[in-house]
C-alpha cells in the first residue's frame, strides 16, 4: 500500500497518494528535514541538521503536496508560490534533494527531476514578479541540470566539469537586475563561470 502511494505521489496523483498514506502507520515517522526548502546550492546533510526537528512526515508531506496542487491550478501568484512549493518538493524527493528519505526505503527511488522541472515552468510562467521569476527560472535550472547528469553519469560519479542547461540558464541571465541573480553569482560557481564566458 505504501509502495502504490508512493507511486502515485510521482505520478502526480497527490490526493490519492495522500489517502493512501494516511491510513499507514510508517508514514508517520518524522523525515528530519524540510522537503519545501530550497536553496541556489543544495546541501543534503546541511538541511538534515538545520531542519532535524521538521513536523514533516511521509504522509503530511503527501498531503500538503495534494493542497498545494490545487493551488497551483489557479492563477497569479498564489497559484505561482504553491507551484514554486510543488518544485522544491518534487525535487527534494530525488537523489538530488534534501528529501530523498522520503523513497529511500522504497522501490520508488528517483533521480527523475522532470515533474519538479514542469511546476518550476508553471510557478515561472504564472508570475509576474521579477525577483520570483528569477528564482523559479534557477530553480528549474537546476532540475534541468539533474536530468542532464542522470543522463550521463552513473549515480555516484563524480563529474569535474557539470553539464550545463541549455534551456534555463539563458533565461535566468535575463534576470541580470534582480538581487536573486546576485544570490546565484555568489553562491554558485558553476552558472558564474557560464555567466562569465557569454558575450
């Protein structure tokens, strides 16, 4: 039953996964960290130790998910910030997210970033506020890049030199003014040394 939940919440079917974990006990054992947090550089065993005492647990994760879907239905931006939660979430439950104990003890297991990569397009596309927009765009960026490294590296490779997304990179580079795009020069060394070789 856990296993189908489970399934579901990937598929994208979040009301029924969050009914199916309702009803399991092991769902309820706290995740030690916060599966909505996001950050220019991701750093697993750092958001273990900040958000350790998180309420968070499989199935109030799952249901959130669900009240944040519907959410993210509807339009400007509310709808954006609940589809920006919906990516961070999504993301956070693969290999590359600070969440990843949510299928670790499952056969669900991910490295498959594409459902958090649509609901950073739909939170970009459906806001129009020029500091959120920068932030949807790096994050999607940078679930761009987990499916350019799922693609070519095996899951505990250690490339030197990071693909770079094509797609979302641009774009983020059009949010040159904004102080979220200072965040990122900062913090992230890969996009700097991109920025820094574009004409």
């Amino acid at each position: 039953e856990q296993e189908l939940a489970l399934r579901l919440m990937l598929d994208g079917d979040y009301a029924a996964a969050a009914k199916g974990l309702a009803r399991n006990p092991t769902a309820t054992t706290r995740l030690g960290t916060d599966p909505f947090v996001a950050h220019v550089v991701d750093c697993h065993d750092c958001d273990h130790a900040t958000y350790a005492t998180a309420p968070w647990t499989t199935a109030s994760f799952a249901a959130r998910l669900a009240e944040l879907a519907r959410i993210a239905r509807g339009k400007g931006q509310p709808a954006a910030a609940a589809a920006l939660e919906l990516g961070n979430a999504l993301y956070n439950v693969t290999w590359y997210g600070n969440a990843r104990v949510v299928l670790e003890n499952s056969h669900q297991s991910t490295r498959d970033t594409a459902a958090a990569a649509r609901w950073y397009k739909r939170a970009f596309d459906a806001s129009r506020d020029r500091e959120f927009k920068a932030k949807a765009a790096f994050l999607a960026a940078k679930a761009e890049l987990g499916a350019a490294i799922t693609a070519k590296y095996d899951v505990w490779d250690q490339p030197a030199v990071l693909p770079v997304p094509t797609t979302w990179y641009p774009i983020v580079r059009k949010y040159k003014d904004t102080t979220y795009y200072r965040e990122i020069l900062a913090e992230c060394g890969a996009y700097r040394v991109w920025a820094a070789a574009q004409p």
